[in-house]
C-alpha cells in the first residue's frame, strides 16, 4: 500500500528541488531499470510494428499561457503556482491568434497553470471565437471562485467556451489531499455556478467536461464506470450535472515524479506503465492530432513534452513565427520514457482514454 498524495505548499522551482530542472527529470526516469524489450517506449514502438510515431494532422492548437495558478496541486505536471511568474505576452497571443486565421485548425484548447490568470486569457477567448473556433479552457475550477475572477462562469458561457474541469474525485477526502484543505468544497460550488448558467444541461451547447486522474502510484479504472459513478454520485449529493469524464493516467514527471521518488515507488510505477503498454492505444494519443505552444511561442508535440523541454523534432518548426502547417501536421513526435503513461491500459490524452484496455 503506497503513501497517499499530500498538497505541497509551494513549487518545486521555489522549493530549490533538483527535480525543478527538465534534464534531471529525464536523468532519473532513464535511471530506472526497464525490461530489455520495452527499455524505451521507441523500442515498444518498434516491438509493436508502430515506430516512428508521427502526427496525423493538428486538429486541436493547444496553448499552455503559462505557470501562474491560484492551486498548488501534488500531481501538477506543470509545477504551477501563485509563486510561478511564466506568462504569455501580448505579442505571443497575437502570432497564436494569426496562425489560426490562415490555417483551419478546429479547437483551440487553453490551459495553464490556472489559465484565467493570464493577462492574455480574454483576448485568446475572444478572438479565437471571433475566427470560428472551438474553444475548450482548462479550469481548475477554484478560480472561478477567486477575487477578480468571479466574471469567468458568465464569460466563459457567453462565449459558448467548453469548460474540461480538474477533479481529483467526487468525494472531499481524497481531491483534498491532492490539492489542499477546502478545495473540493469551492470545486463544488463553481460547479454549481456553471450549471446555473445551463453548463451540462441538455440544448444549452455549454459543454463542461469532468478530469479526474488517481490519488496514488496506480493506473485509473475504466472511464465508462467512472463516469456513470461519478454522474450518481454529483447529482445525488450535490446536484451536479456534466457532459462527461476523462480518465487521465498521473504522469511520471514533475511534482508527481518527485512524490513517487521520495515515497520509493518510482521503479515500480514506471514499470507497470510499461507492463501496460497497450498498442491499441497508440493511435489515439494526443500528440498525434495536438499541438502544444507555450508561453513564449515555442512548439512542442505535448504539454507533457513541454514541461520536460523536449521541443520538435529536427526538421520541424521550433516556434510559432516559424509556424508551417504541413511541417508540423506530419512531424515525427519527440519520444522519452514518460510517453508509457500515455499508452498504458487504455490509454490517456488529454481527452481521456484512447483505447480500449
């Protein structure tokens, strides 16, 4: 039985914590002794007929504004935090905005750290919507209940933006534990905001979307019986209503591979991703259809593989200056160990499974 997560207080980057830097995150997941067979998710590929993996076209810009958010979560790939600084420029904002109006690329998810939090969030929204695009945000749900930050449920709702919510679970115990002392109570309340403006509801095209991801070292449950719990169990407490739930696999990297190093449970979490690696799930992962910028405009085949530095490959664009559509729809996607978490079981993306388990 592991140790279960605890709410940090501040990121690793103001903690001075050596797993702060991108290279030392690689360093020790390439430290971990794998199964010669799958000692590389390159050579997983390959044993599976499925090297080199490579992007199928963008279907959806995902823009990353940077590391400032109002939570300092136990799972946060992204080290975010009120002590964070990184955010999008208005200059960065507009080259985003300009490469959507010459390509037609469909959704444009927005994420963060705590995304409302940027200076660029409105303009993005605003103007992302006024080109015809799907806008998804990535909310932490808290932030909508922040001073100055009240606005956004009514915002997000005129704008007819689709909110994917982080919820560690539907009961408070265990989202506690993840994010800090009360915030499942405020989760709870913003969700009941959205609803009252029509999010989740039938003909209102508000479409709010539940993540949850497992509170230890282990692989989530089947989405399908997840949801139908979690609809059950919002709605009978709380009366909550949502469109659905992404199962998302915790990725070792981060504040999360710090956790699992410090409680002894890295070796073998990492194995059991491998142990998992599911072909069948390959298709389906997110870089193969995303595209990741950002805060300063660089390009990256996924927020994950942004967090770790590991920008595109050779012979792709590096930045949104240099943005080409056909380079990057068919670029060969950067690979390291921590991609096992998103082809174990049945798989994980940024919208949930990708696979059947």
């Amino acid at each position: 039985m592991t140790t279960p997560l605890a709410a940090p207080k501040t990121s690793m980057l103001w903690r001075r914590s050596a797993l702060a830097s991108a290279g030392a995150q690689l360093e020790l997941l390439d430290g971990v002794q794998l199964d010669a067979g799958r000692s590389t998710f390159d050579a997983a590929l390959g044993g599976a007929g499925l090297e080199p993996l490579t992007a199928a076209g963008i279907d959806v810009l995902q823009l990353n504004l940077g590391r400032v958010c109002n939570q300092v979560c136990m799972h946060c790939h992204v080290d975010a935090g009120p002590d964070r600084r990184e955010d999008m420029d208005a200059e960065t904002a507009e080259l985003a905005l300009e490469v959507l109006a010459r390509t037609d690329i469909p959704t444009v998810d927005i994420t963060g750290g705590a995304p409302e939090m940027s200076a660029q969030f409105d303009r993005l929204v605003t103007g992302a919507r006024a080109l015809g695009r799907h806008v998804m945000d990535r909310c932490n749900l808290t932030i909508l209940l922040a001073k100055g930050f009240e606005h956004y449920p009514e915002f997000l709702a005129e704008n007819q933006v689709e909110v994917v919510c982080s919820l560690p679970h539907h009961r408070a115990l265990s989202t506690d534990r993840q994010r800090g002392d009360g915030v499942y109570a405020r989760s709870i309340e913003a969700l009941q905001r959205l609803n009252a403006l029509g999010y989740g509801k039938p003909g209102t095209g508000l479409r709010l979307v539940i993540v949850t991801n497992p509170v230890g070292a282990f692989l989530p449950a089947g989405q399908d019986s997840l949801e139908a719990e979690w609809k059950v169990e919002l709605e009978r407490h709380h009366g909550i209503v949502f469109n659905a739930l992404y199962s998302i696999t915790n990725m070792p990297i981060s504040r999360y591979l710090e956790w699992l190093e410090s409680r002894g449970n890295l070796d073998a979490y990492l194995q059991r991703l491998v142990n998992a690696f599911n072909p069948g799930a390959v298709a389906g992962v997110m870089c193969r259809s995303t595209l990741s910028v950002d805060w300063r405009g660089y390009l990256y085949d996924c927020d994950f593989n942004q967090m770790l530095e590991l920008g595109t490959g050779h012979g792709a664009p590096r930045h949104l200056r240099d943005f080409d559509l056909d380079a990057l729809a068919s670029r060969r996607v950067v690979t390291a160990r921590h991609c096992f978490g998103c082809t174990a079981g049945a798989g994980s993306s940024c919208g949930g499974e990708t696979a059947g388990g």
